[in-house]
C-alpha cells in the first residue's frame, strides 16, 4: 500500500496537499469561467443577431457545463484559505460568480426558447453579460491579490 502524500513538493517549495489541491481547484474554476464571454461570442458573433446569423447554442451549452461541474469542486476550499479577509473576498468573488452563471444561463435559455430574442432584448442581455463578468473580474482580480499577497499556498 502507498502512503498517503501530506504534501506535495515543487522546486524549494513545499506545498500542503489540501491547499495545493484547493489552489488547483480554484484556478480551474477560474478558467471555466473566463471561457464564458468567449463561448458566448464565438456563439453569437453578432447583437443583435440578424436571422442569418448562425447561433452556435452548444458552444454555450459546454462553456455552462463546465463551469458549474468546476464551481461543484469548491465548496471544501474555504476551510483552506488563509485568514478571514481571504474567506471574505472568496465568498465576493462566489457570489459575482454565479451571478455570472446566471446571466449566462438567462442568455442561452433566450436563445434556446424563443429562437432569436429582438434587438433590444439581445442588446440588454448581452449588456448584463459584460456588466456580470466585469464584476466577476473585479472580484477575482481582489481574490487572487490577496492570495499572492500573503503568499498562498
């Protein structure tokens, strides 16, 4: 039988496995869903779609997919992180996140429903689009700050 690694070692530094795996797991997640807005703009390559326009749904379908099967992988990270002002901007960046998922998911299911929604209702989904994944930025951007700054893991 083959010992369990309590840690994991990369050049000089040696990491916890728990954290390791939790930082593995986060930037995962992280990458999921930046995919978002380029799945959604390499489905719909143009707002408001005219009746021409080829919409790619199942782009979109497996960007969603993915992101939520990586957000289902970090619910132990928070017993992980470093201090409460760490949990704090996790927790931030979890809610701008699913908002994100949200307005992602709203905006295939217009899709999907009704074929192409008209220009004022394209325009203003795809506007919550960008105005989500700004905030999403933002609160990942002050995430992984703070993580760099106190050297995590």
């Amino acid at each position: 039988m083959l010992p369990i690694l309590a840690a994991i070692s990369i050049g000089q530094v040696v990491f916890p496995q728990g954290e390791f795996l939790a930082l593995a797991r986060l930037t995962a997640f992280d990458r999921e869903m930046a995919g978002l807005v380029d799945a959604y703009l390499e489905a719909v390559p143009e707002c408001p779609p005219r009746i021409d326009t080829p919409v790619r749904l199942w782009e979109m379908d497996i960007s969603i997919i993915r992101a939520r099967l990586a957000r289902a992988h970090l619910f132990p990270l928070t017993g992980f992180l470093p201090d409460i002002e760490t949990r704090l901007a996790f927790k931030h960046y979890l809610y701008a996140s699913d908002r994100y998922m949200s307005c992602f998911a709203g905006l295939l299911e217009s899709y999907r429903v009704g074929g192409l929604p008209d220009s004022a209702a394209a325009i203003a989904l795809e506007d919550g689009l960008i105005e989500a994944d700004s905030v999403w930025t933002d609160c990942g951007a002050a995430l992984f700050g703070l993580l760099e700054e106190k050297h995590w893991p």
